[in-house]
C-alpha cells in the first residue's frame, strides 16, 4: 500500500494521493489515482520520458494533473470538490475546484493521444466537464442536460475522446455555470504537437486569468457578481505573490493565457 504522501509519476512532485482509504476506494474500482494538491506551488513538470518529446507548460502557482497509461489510452482522474486556496501570502479563499485546487490541474497531452478522463463529483450539487475549444463527440462535450445529465453528487462519469488537434484549451462546468465558475472551477488543457519540430519553445508558462468578489472578513465569493469583481489574479494568486516566469537569457518563450471568468 502507498504511504499517504508518496509522489506520484512524472510530473507530480509535491503532488500528493488522496487518504489511503480513498486511494483503495480508487484503485478498487479500476480507478486511476486521484492526485491532490494542497498548497500554491508552482510545480514543474519533467520532460516526457517516452512518445513524442515536448517542453511541459509551467503553470504558475500550479500544477500538472498525472496521468497512467492503460492500453495505449492516458487516463487522468479529476476530482471537483470543495477547496481552500491561498490567493495571496495569508488570505485564504472556500472556493470550489479540482483536486485540491482552484485553478485546478493542467491537462497535458499529446496530439493524437487518447484521452480517458474519470470525473468524480464531491460537491453538493450536480456537475459537468466541459472542453473548450476541443474537437471532440458531442457525447462528450459535456453540456448539462444536451450532452448528457448532470454528474450526481458522489459519482464518477467517464469522458473519452481523440485529441484531433493541438493548441491551448481549457476546461470549466457546463452545468449551474453562474455558481461553479464563479467558485472557482476552471483549468487549463494543453495539446502538445505531434512533430516535435513543430514551433518549439525553450520555456513554455501557462496562465489563467480569473477575478472574485470577496468581501472583506469573508471567505465565500459573490456567485452572481457580473463585473464589478475586487479580487483580480492569476491562476489563482493576486500580485505580488505570483511566482515568476524564470528564463535564461536567449530562451524562446511562450506564454499561454486563457480567461474564462465574466
């Protein structure tokens, strides 16, 4: 049995496992691990020891979501909970996201990959994933209530689809939208090219650009604030306590930037 706080693969230093018992509740139902983070770290995710080889983006104060191999297919377990996030040194936040975090975990594939991703829902209402921007089955493109019903409370559905083309995507609830968003729940997902030679980059940074409104002495965000936001941050964190884009001198740099917030 792993030790509760024992890494995961490639990818997941200072990712930890969910409580041993959750972890057998997993592995028992064929689950991939559902990895945690606890903390806004900025993690940074090695080079691809097999497949095509390509530079991992470094999400600032976040991480990369691991994934297992299964028969040629990448499964990735995400989780959508309740969380607690530091948006800044000392200033903590309930929102809600994906595996201990808000933003949650990047995505990172590879162009022509399988994808296999297991979405457990541990909040109090129904959820969905919904891919933004990818090409996928409508089946799959989960729209509560279009592409299929909502995720109940405690159960796990199962999305699986070809990554038909690369670039920058991101991923957010198609169900109950105004509350989950403004919670917190959205990430990113990135599609490395196939070809390696393919436009490649020395140092590639990952930001989600988000805004809450928090009272203050309160912890809960305003869920039906449309533009009059007071917390503007990145991936989470508000300046000054970002981290920084650490580069050599001569690095080709990319710098992906989403927002999905109103």
């Amino acid at each position: 049995m792993l030790n509760r706080r024992q890494m995961l693969g490639a990818g997941a230093a200072g990712a930890a496992l969910v409580s041993t018992q959750a972890w057998g509740q997993t592995m028992n139902r064929g689950l991939p691990e559902a990895a945690v983070m606890d903390s806004a770290t900025t993690l940074v995710t090695p080079r691809p020891s097999s497949g095509p080889d390509y530079t991992p983006v470094v999400t600032l104060n976040g991480w990369t979501l691991p994934h297992r191999m299964n028969n040629g297919v990448k499964e990735f377990h995400l989780v959508a909970e309740p969380v607690e996030r530091e948006l800044a040194d000392g200033m903590i936040a309930h929102l809600w996201g994906y595996n201990g975090q808000s933003t949650g975990p990047t995505i990172e594939a590879v162009e022509g990959d399988r994808v296999r991703i297991y979405v457990t829902n541990r909040l109090p209402e129904g959820t969905t994933v919904h891919w933004h921007g990818l090409i996928l089955p409508s089946g799959m493109d989960g729209v509560s209530g279009l592409s299929h019903p909502s995720i109940p409370p405690g159960k796990t559905f199962v999305y699986e689809f070809d990554l038909v083309k690369s670039g920058t995507f991101m991923y957010h609830p198609h169900g109950d939208e105004m509350t989950q968003m403004a919670m917190g729940m959205m990430g990113m997902f990135v599609v490395h090219p196939k070809d390696p030679t393919f436009m490649p980059v020395d140092r590639d940074f990952l930001i989600m650009l988000n805004a809450f409104d928090i009272d203050p002495g309160t912890y809960v965000p305003r869920i039906m604030t449309m533009t009059d936001f007071n917390l503007w941050t990145w991936n989470s964190r508000i300046f000054p306590d970002i981290d920084p884009l650490v580069v050599n001198k001569g690095d080709r740099v990319r710098v992906r930037v989403g927002n999905l917030t109103m």
